[in-house]
C-alpha cells in the first residue's frame, strides 16, 4: 500500500502518518534474548486534515492507544514516519522534538492518575510555560486563568488541588494544561470513557466547542463507537495493530465496508427496549498481537471469510468509494 | 483567542491555598489518630527531656560522685517523697557501678538515642532515595547492577553485617553510626525504585514529558516529591529500629564507648548485675522501649493516615 | 421470560434500606432509604452514575458492606425472610446459594491458584454433599452451558489462561451452580470489550429465558439495561429517583434526572451537533442540603420555577400504573400544585 495516495488531492494534511510500526520485543531465556515481537502497530498509515476530528476506535490491544503515543513521541516507533506540517516528528531532535511540542499536546483516560496531587492545579497547568520559559509568574499566571475559563472552570480552581475536583472538573483541568500553548493539534486519549455519562456530554460538547474556537485538529481515540461517531468527522477502525477502515464519519457509519467494523456496530447495545436488533455475533476472542493470525488478521472471527483466501493473502487498504479505505478482500459484496 | 480582562488576581493573593493540599490534610488525618497522637506525645516529650537535658538532670551524667557523696556503688533509687529517709542523697533511679547518677545518665542517653535515630536514618534516607531514583528511572542494565549490590547487601543478616563493617572500620559510636545507615541504605533504595517505577507510568508523568520537561526535572519535580508519603512512614519505622540497632551494637561494646552515657552501653556494662540490682537494667531497658514504642506508633499513624481506602470508598 | 407483572409475593422485598459511611469528613448517606421489590424470574436493572449508591445497594443486600459502612436501617426480605436479622453463619449459607453475585473484574474474582474446575467443583462441595466426581461432572456442563468451548480441556485452566470474555463466562456459572434464586450481576460487561460484551450480553439473554433466578442488574449503561431489564430502577445520589418497566421508563421518562441522562448519550447512527447536559456535579452526600438531591442540577425546577424543591424532599409516588416517580413536578403537597400532571396526561392520550 502507497501511504501516500491516502492523502486526498486539493487539501494538505496537518500531520500525516507513514507506514507506522511498533514492535515490544518478548524477552526469553537465560540471556534475556528477544524471542519475538509483539505487533502492537503494524504498518499504520493515515492523515489528518487541519481543523478536523479523526475517531481512531478499535478494541483493547487494537493499538490505537499505541498510535497515539508514538505520534507525540511517548513511545518511540520501531519504524515509520510522521510527518507535522512537512517536518519528521520522529527524526526531530531533542531542541526540535520541544519546539513540536508546543503544536502536539494530549489530553489522558483517567482523570485521577493525570494531575500531580501534590499541587494545586494552576501550577500543573503552568508547567509547560515554566519549561518551555514563557512569561514571568505574574503572567503565567494570568494565562493559567484565561485557559481555565476557556474550559468551563473559574479563577479560584487554580489554587484547588486535584483531589478537590470531581472527574469530569479533572478532566476539563487536563484540557487546559493541553491548551496553555495553543497547540495546533492535541491527542484525546479515551478522553470521556472514564467519565459518567452526564459529564461525559459536558465534555464533549466543551472539546467541540474548543474546537471551532481555536480552529484545533484532533486525534480522538475511543472504544465507544456512538460517541466517536458523535465529534469525528473521519474515522478510522483498528484491529490488531492494523487500519481495517478508514472513512468519512456518515460513510462509515451508515455503509461501514468492512465486516468487523459491522460487527462492532452491532455490538452497540441497543438504545430501547422495543428495538430490534440484528447483531452479528463474532465468535472467540481477540487473537494475540504476539502470534497474529496469516493472511487477514481478522478471519478467524470473520463471518464472511473464504478459506484459502482470507488465510493467505494480506488484504490492503482500497480506496472504494470516494476517501473510504477498506482493508477487506470481499469489501466490494457489502457495497 | 478570545481577550478576557476581568480583575486578575495576582500570585501573591493566592499563597494561603496550601492547607488544602494532600501533606497538609495527611497531616490533619494524623493528628486525630490516637496511635500516632500518643506516639507523637512521647516523641514530643522525648525531644524536650533531650532539649533541657542540662536543666533537668541533678548531676553530670559522667561525673562520678565517689567521694562526693557517701553513698555505696549500685545503690537503689531513693526518693525523698515515696520516704527514702531524707539524711540520704536523692537519686531517682538509683546510682550505677562507678557510682553515676542513674537519672542524669537516662536524660543525656535520650539526646544520644535521638541523634542517633535521627542521623543513621537521614544518612539512609539520603543514599538510599538517590541510589533507588537512580536505579528506578533509568531501569535496564543500571537498575540491575544496582539493585543485585542492595540484595548482597539485605542477604546478609543486618546486626552481622553492622558488626562486620564496625571491624573493618574499628569501634566507635561513630562508625557504629555508619554501620547502622550502611545497613539501611537498601531498604529505602528499594522502596524508593518501586516508588518511582510505578509514579513514572502514570499520566501527570507522561504529560510533563508531553510538555517537553526534560528528564531531571521529571525526576525531581515530579517523581520524588510523590514518593515522599511512602519514605516517611518507613523512615519513622526504621528510626526506631535503627535505636535498637545501635543500643544492641553498644550493649556489645561495638557501639558507644564510656563513659558515654547511652542505654544500650548501660545496659550492657551492667548486664551482670540483673538479679543483685535490677534498677541499673531496668530504667535503659524502659527508656529504650518507649522510644521506639513512639517511633513505631507514629509510623503506625502516618501509615494510616495515608492509606487512600478512605479516599477511594467517598468515591465510589 | 416474559415481562409480564406477577401478582405473586415478591422473591426479594427491599425496605427503607440505609447504608452509610462513617468517615472522617462525617457521615456519607450512600444509600438513603432505599425500596424496591423483586418478582421471581424478574431482570431488575439498577442504573445510574457512580456514586449513586447502586453498588452500595447490592453489598448491602449481601451484608458484604465494609467498615466504615454501616447498614443503619431497613429491610431485605428473600421470600419473606429478614437477610438483615440473620447471623453472620447463616449469611454465608445464604451466599452463593440463594443469592450469588458477579462482579465488574471477573479475572480478579477468580482465585489465580486453581484450576477453574475446582473453583466450580468448590462450590458444589461447600453447599452440598455431593460425590467428587458428579461434581466435577456438572461443572463441565455449566462451563458449557455458558459457551465455553471445550469445556472438559479448559476446566482444567488457570484463570490466567482465559481471556476477560471467558472469565466473565466462567464467573456466571460459579454464580449459578447452585441455582440460586437471585442473582447479582455488578457491571458485568463494563470491563469488556464491544464485541465480547455483545457475546455476554447474548449469554445472559439466554439465560434469562432458560433459568428460574432472577437478576438484579448493576449498570451505568442504559443500553445493558435495554437488552436486558424487565424493570428498572434509576437511582441519584442515594436514592431511588424513577422506577418502572423498562419500556415505560424509556418511552416516558419522568423524572428530569432520567430525562436529562437518555438526552445526554450520544446514540450510533443519531448524529446531533450538540449533546444534552446536565449541568453541575453530583453533590456531595456528606451534608445534604434540604429538599431533592437533583435540585441544584435540575433545569425543569428552573423553567417551573419551584421552590419547594430547595425545602422539601419529594416523596417516591406511583404516577402511572407501575412507574414511580421522586419528583415535585409530579407530588402534591400543602401549597403546592405540580405543574406538569397536566402535560404528562396529555403526552398520555397521544
């Protein structure tokens, strides 16, 4: 697959990632030697627009959260490129991996764990203008204030400590440290998923507002397929360590292309009790990234799947329809 | 960005915010607990007796009242109050061997035992939090050497080991002084590593690496001031083992030389007298006992005090 | 099984239940009168966010609350029988074989050391005399009957062999071994995976409609309840806001609480550019304020400006037939005449 031909003509993408690999070597033996990788991305390409939402969903172990952590450097890739505004994120060095940190920020899954509890939360929030030496105190200060308005919470939150807020209070306080540089793009990592559902919506309401606002890209990873299918615009389903699907928001959702991103829209539990629901139930379990499947990952659960075919030969992402990608053989039956 | 200038408030009209903080509301769990409560009233009234020591003792501890006083060597307490007749010297405790004032000698051995608690512990704490932050951040082949030394170390039985450094390094309070921290340097290296190995994955960590904070100043900023809850508990626990420690190392004449006035040397200069005069083991013993009794019981509590299972059972 | 109402005593009668926490910041009414009653063979659904006290409320029912909790009051009646005035030995009789329970992390509820069979086989000897190998028999069948494949190899399996979906399989025939007549299910399927929660969530189905033990349904996922629940019981901040058959309740939500939780999930396929809130944080249950717990968050109290809201705390009253409501839009009292009787008849006719 040309990674490339995936960019759309006519718009030119924010960040784009290459052909993005991240093996964890399996220690064994006496001498502690690698016996074997574990394939958490394998071969990941795609690219996000400026302003837009990418939904990155997939289940525990797809790598999505993986992905995420290499493109801000958290992780280091095994291979791959991703290119920010043309520049190598991870052929940076350390001066410019900093500069690019100021335009790539990430906003975390749980609440708790994402806020030192020694401080109050305005200093949290101010570190990244003490590293990167931004300001004296006073105006550091002042900008601390102004980005916690910006996420729904009031002046006097700056001198609380985390354990005096609840969880989605938490979580608007991550979004701020994420927004104090003005970065250009920022990675939601399941950002709403440890949230109860009422405070969930607050978040996602603010995340779209910040968005039009200050014309942010994001990068929105999930498990829940309603609420991706709620702030992305395009999206792009995971399975073991590989893009299955990658699509405009309505196209995904109302065709999906691929048989497991079906399977995983009928999975969704339905929203009445008097709905009738078609579910395709998949049979067995994730297969290990350690020992991932021949041929296509995903045919051993696969309710279409052709032996002989499927086994053998590793599908590619195709474009079959207007920027909807399908790493299916048999995408076209569904279409 | 949208400009906003409603009244500011300034750095300096914020600064009354720390008794909201995590150590402050610790603190604030600890004092209402009745162990760590009596615990710290020992430890309080310890620190005073060793503080006014001068004041409070009647004589020198070291002097010797041989013809100064008549009065027998190992001669009982006497007090004028409970109707020791009043033409005898008084000695609350009774006087020892080479006729000291037994009573002086136990409030000058509570500046010697607090030192020594103090001291060993801190020297351990200091080499043992950089030796684990050392090991625990940069993990790998560092990690292992390191860590392989500390498990030589805590291999051997801690008092042998105390007494074979003291050989190497000859007798002395001081150098039993550096046994003892030798001694205790791996437990707070390995509590320390484990601190960090698990403060290093969580998010606040990642998120100052998002930010472009440099691997020190994680390390310093971030990591080691989370550990220090857990260092604390273990240093009030050890500061009254490490007394111990010490008063065993001078009850075999390794430790503290006379005619220093410290109760594990007390104990062990009059180690034979146990049946013929029992005050002169008695009173050490009991001083020693109580002061680690504090130790352990304000360990206890700060234990307690930050055991997040209260904090977890509001939320849930 | 059918949804249809039994007129029959119901199997487990829950009254004025209160658990609370005595911690040092003062006492924390997690659970705060609490009714409900169960019919035999029922699905009865307990949703709501956390730290509404639903969780509190199953351990509560199993007197597997801690300190420093307390059940300081109430009733839990299993056919009659008072589970609150019995001793601790006979509590552990009633465990496991009248009342079982799975929980949110089956991997961690399974004893790491044993083999899954023998953690099955220990039940059945706990709880009757039965042969080794008839026990051993039987565990094999349940491991089937809840769709493990293999099920005599995979008896033999440490828990750590067994993915999530599977422990959670395995956990539910533990907890039904002994036939019990109620079952507890803790957010069985929160920790699972889309695709694993959709195949549990089609095993409990089947179940439903094959056993005689009723369920009682802790989630926070309004769509577990829609698959599963006949009846269901919304709770908020200690209480029990809104009960009623889960069709009922879902096509007419009552209380401004439920309402404002259905809006406020984005639903596949049910794109819209904002989502509805609800504003505010759950309060603290450490010193309540007076009057209803959902007051301060409540937008229906504004729009109808209510003040009784802020005084008083509304009662839990039957509005339709079965559907109870918590709410002064609905309840009567000296001086105050609930607005929305009115609205709520019409939506009615239609």
């Amino acid at each position: 697959m040309s990674a490339k031909s995936q960019t759309s003509p006519g718009r030119s993408p924010l960040i784009e990632v290459r052909n993005l690999k991240k093996y964890y070597p399996v220690r064994g033996g006496l001498l502690r030697r690698k016996v074997a990788d574990v394939k958490a991305v394998d071969d990941v390409s795609f690219a996000i627009y400026p302003g837009e939402t990418l939904g990155l969903v997939g289940e525990s172990g797809c790598g999505k959260t993986t992905v995420s952590k290499t493109m801000l450097r958290l992780e280091e890739a095994t291979a791959g490129h991703i290119f920010f505004e043309g520049e190598d994120v991870l052929a940076a060095d350390a001066a410019g991996m900093k500069n690019l940190r100021r335009n790539m920020q990430i906003v975390f899954q749980d609440p708790y764990s994402s806020l030192d509890p020694r401080l109050p939360v305005g200093e949290s929030i101010a570190e990244a203008l003490v590293v990167h030496g931004i300001g004296d105190p006073q105006e550091r200060f002042e900008r601390v204030l102004a980005v916690l308005r910006k996420v729904g919470l009031e002046d006097y939150h700056a001198t609380r400590y985390p354990h005096q807020f609840s969880g989605g209070q938490r979580q608007r306080i991550g979004i701020a440290r994420a927004l104090i540089l003005d970065p250009k793009f920022i990675v939601l990592d399941e950002p709403v998923s440890a949230l109860d559902v009422s405070i969930q919506a607050q978040v996602l309401n603010l995340l779209s507002d910040l968005q039009q606002e200050l014309g942010l890209t994001y990068l929105f990873v999930a498990h829940n397929l309603a609420v991706v299918e709620h702030i992305s615009h395009r999206v792009a389903v995971m399975y073991l360590g590989r893009v299955a699907e990658i699509a405009p928001r309505k196209a995904l959702f109302k065709k999906p292309l691929h048989p497991y991103t079906q399977a995983l829209m009928s999975a969704v539990p339905k929203k009445h009790p008097a709905e009738k629901k078609e579910r395709i139930l998949l049979t067995g379990d994730v297969p290990s990234p350690l020992n991932p499947p021949t041929g296509c990952r995903f045919h051993p659960r696969c309710p279409v799947a052709r032996m002989g075919h499927c086994d053998v030969e590793e599908p590619q992402l195709r474009q079959l329809e207007p920027e909807h990608w399908v790493a299916c053989h048999y995408a076209e039956d569904f279409i | 960005m949208a400009v906003q200038s409603p009244p500011v408030a300034s750095v300096e009209q914020v600064q009354d915010y720390r008794n909201n903080s995590l150590l402050f509301l610790t603190f604030r769990r600890l004092f209402r607990q009745r162990n760590a409560q009596v615990g710290m009233l020992i430890l309080g009234f310890l620190v005073l007796v060793a503080i006014f020591a001068p004041a409070l003792a009647p004589y020198d501890p070291d002097q010797s009242l041989i013809g100064v006083e008549s009065i027998d060597k190992r001669a009982g307490p006497c007090i004028h109050l409970l109707g020791c007749p009043a033409d005898q010297p008084e000695h609350y405790m009774g006087v020892d061997g080479n006729v000291r004032d037994q009573y002086s000698r136990i409030i000058y051995g509570t500046r010697v035992s607090l030192f020594i608690g103090f001291s060993t512990i801190g020297l351990a704490v200091i080499f043992g939090t950089i030796i684990g932050a050392v090991s625990g951040y940069a993990g790998g082949w560092v990690d292992n050497i390191i860590m392989r030394i500390m498990d030589v170390i805590l291999a051997f039985p801690s008092f042998l080991l105390a007494i074979a450094i003291i050989t190497v390094l000859g007798r002395g309070l001081q150098n039993a002084l550096y046994a003892i921290a030798i001694v205790n340097v791996p437990v707070f290296a390995r509590l320390v590593r484990s601190s960090v190995m698990s403060l290093k994955e969580l998010d606040f960590v990642t998120a100052s690496r998002s930010l472009g904070a440099s691997p020190l100043r994680i390390l310093f900023i971030r990591i080691l001031p989370n550990a220090i809850p857990t260092l604390i508990v273990q240093a009030t626990l050890s500061i009254g083992g490490a007394i111990l420690e010490a008063a065993a190392l001078s009850f075999l004449g390794l430790g503290a030389q006379p005619p220093l006035a410290e109760w594990g040397t007390m104990l062990g200069t009059e180690r034979n007298q146990v049946f013929t005069s029992p005050h002169l083991v008695f009173f050490p013993g009991i001083a020693i006992m109580v002061t680690v009794l504090a130790f352990n019981l304000l360990g206890d509590g700060f234990r307690d005090a930050m055991d997040p299972r209260l904090a977890q059972l509001a939320k849930s | 099984m059918s949804t249809k109402k039994t007129t029959t005593q119901p199997l487990l009668d829950v009254q004025n239940l209160k658990t609370y926490f005595y911690t040092d910041d003062g006492v924390l009414t997690a659970v705060d009168g609490v009714d409900f009653q169960v019919a035999p063979r029922q699905v009865f659904g307990l949703v709501g966010e956390s730290g509404c006290g639903k969780s509190v409320t199953s351990l509560s029912l199993m007197r597997l609350v801690d300190t420093p909790g307390k059940i300081v009051d109430g009733q839990v009646l299993l056919q009659g029988e008072n589970l609150l005035d019995k001793t601790p030995a006979e509590m552990t009789k009633v465990r496991g074989s009248q009342i079982s329970m799975i929980f949110q992390q089956p991997k961690s509820s399974l004893n790491p050391v044993f083999t899954i069979g023998d953690q099955i086989v220990e039940v059945f000897k706990i709880h009757e005399t039965i042969s080794e190998k008839d026990a051993r028999q039987q565990a094999v069948e349940l491991l089937r009957r809840v769709g493990i494949p293999d099920p005599e190899r995979k008896a033999q399996a440490y828990p750590h062999e067994l993915s999530g979906g599977q422990a959670q399989r395995v956990m539910i025939a533990m907890a039904l071994a002994l036939k019990p007549r109620l079952l507890i299910a803790d957010e069985p399927t929160t920790a699972l995976d889309a695709t694993i929660q959709a195949q549990i969530l089609d095993l409990m189905q089947d179940l439903r409609d094959t056993t005689d033990t009723a369920v009682i349904l802790i989630t926070h996922d309004l769509g577990v309840i829609a698959e599963l629940a006949d009846r269901v019981a919304v709770m908020y901040a200690g209480k029990i806001v809104e009960e009623g058959d889960t069709t009922a309740l879902f096509d007419k939500p009552l209380h401004p609480y439920t309402q404002g939780l259905m809006g406020s999930i984005p639903v596949l396929g049910d794109t819209k550019e904002r989502l509805e809130v609800i504003p505010g944080n759950v309060p603290s249950l450490i010193n309540l304020q007076p009057g209803c717990r959902f007051a301060s968050r409540c937008g229906a109290r504004v729009e109808h400006n209510l003040e009784i809201c802020t005084q008083v705390e509304p009662d839990l009253i039957e509005f339709d037939a079965g559907h109870k409501v918590r709410c002064w839009l609905y309840q009567e009292h000296a001086g105050h005449t609930p607005p929305l009787k009115a609205f709520a008849d019409k939506k009615d006719r239609k």
